[in-house]
C-alpha cells in the first residue's frame, strides 16, 4: 500500500451574504428598492429614505435651468466630455450642440455647417449620429418622426413593426387612424 499526495484545484462560486444583497438590489425596479430601503432604515435608525416622488419622477430640463444648475446644452456638452477624446470631433460636437434647439431638435443648415468647419457630407452625418447617441433618447432628431424613431430604435431594438409604422405610417399615426394601420399591416390589437 502506497500513500501518495495528489494536489487539486477546484473552482466554485459562492455567494456571501453581501453579493446576494448587491444582487437583490441591482435586480429591483426603483419601487421595490424603495421597499427594501425603508425596510432598512427600520432596523438602523441612522440611515434615511427619500419619498416615492424622489426616485419616480421624470427628468425635466426646464426645471434644471429654472434651478441654475445647466440645461439641455450643458448636459450635452457633459457628456461629450467624458465621453469623446478632445480633438477635431469632439469640437465639431461641441459646435453642432448648439445647433439643437432647447426642445432637442437639430436646426442646423446643414450646407453652412459643412462649409464653416470645413468637413465633407460623411464627416456631418457621423457626427449627428453621435449627437443623436447621446442621452436624452431622441435629442438631435431633425423632425417628430426621426425623433420617434430614434426613441423606438433604442428602446425596442428588435421590434420592426414600430420602425415600421413610423417610417411608413407616420401621417396616419399623427391623426390617430390605428385601427386602419393595424388593417392595413394584418396585425391584431395584442400585436401593435
């Protein structure tokens, strides 16, 4: 009989109690994580929860300048900062950002752009792209419809029947004709 010593690596993954809890918050909708957070602060009287209005409320631009703290041009710009290199880019976003409207729409002549920053056609489109990338979903739209498109194209990614219907529906959809959009693609309600 032979005694031999064998080494052996094993792998396994355990959750602590503190990944569990970071997994539980991380998977919450903002009510939920309400509830949890002032199930908390009942057991530690040092820790405080804010009002349901504080975590559901929509951001609003016009109160953000009303405030003084920025408005749509500051926020764009922000993130142009953090998220772009400084160079020619960065500039020409910087330039096309005030371009946009305090509503998001891009009013821009497009021909005056071109020529004043000395770029070609291809360099204008990738650079309202990147605009049109940037957070509030649908800023640097030109238009209602490229707006909502913009909106559908990021929210529902693989529904083609909403880039369908506004691409090719948009009139009917304006003047709420539904009902005749959902005949004339054969859709049932529960599709649309």
């Amino acid at each position: 009989m032979t005694l031999k010593q064998v080494a052996a690596l094993k792998q396994s993954l355990v959750l602590n109690n503190t990944l569990q809890q970071s997994l539980k918050i991380l998977q919450s909708n903002s009510l939920d994580l309400l509830d949890y957070l002032k199930a908390r602060s009942l057991e530690n009287p040092l820790f405080e929860v804010g009002s349901v209005e504080s975590c559901t409320k929509e951001f609003n631009f016009d109160q953000l300048a009303a405030h003084g703290t920025g408005n749509l041009y500051d926020y764009l710009l922000e993130q142009v900062g953090y998220r772009f290199k400084a160079g020619k880019l960065q500039q020409l976003l910087q330039r096309l950002i005030l371009e946009v409207e305090p509503n998001g729409y891009l009013k821009v002549d497009e021909a005056r752009f071109i020529q004043e920053n000395q770029i070609d056609q291809t360099t204008y489109q990738d650079v309202v792209t990147l605009l049109q990338q940037l957070d509030p979903i649908g800023v640097g739209g030109r238009d209602a419809q490229e707006v909502l498109l913009l909106q559908a194209s990021a929210i529902y990614p693989a529904d083609d029947l909403s880039i369908l219907v506004i691409t090719d529906y948009f009139e009917q959809l304006l003047a709420g004709e539904i009902k005749q959009i959902q005949t004339q693609l054969a859709i049932s309600q529960t599709e649309s």
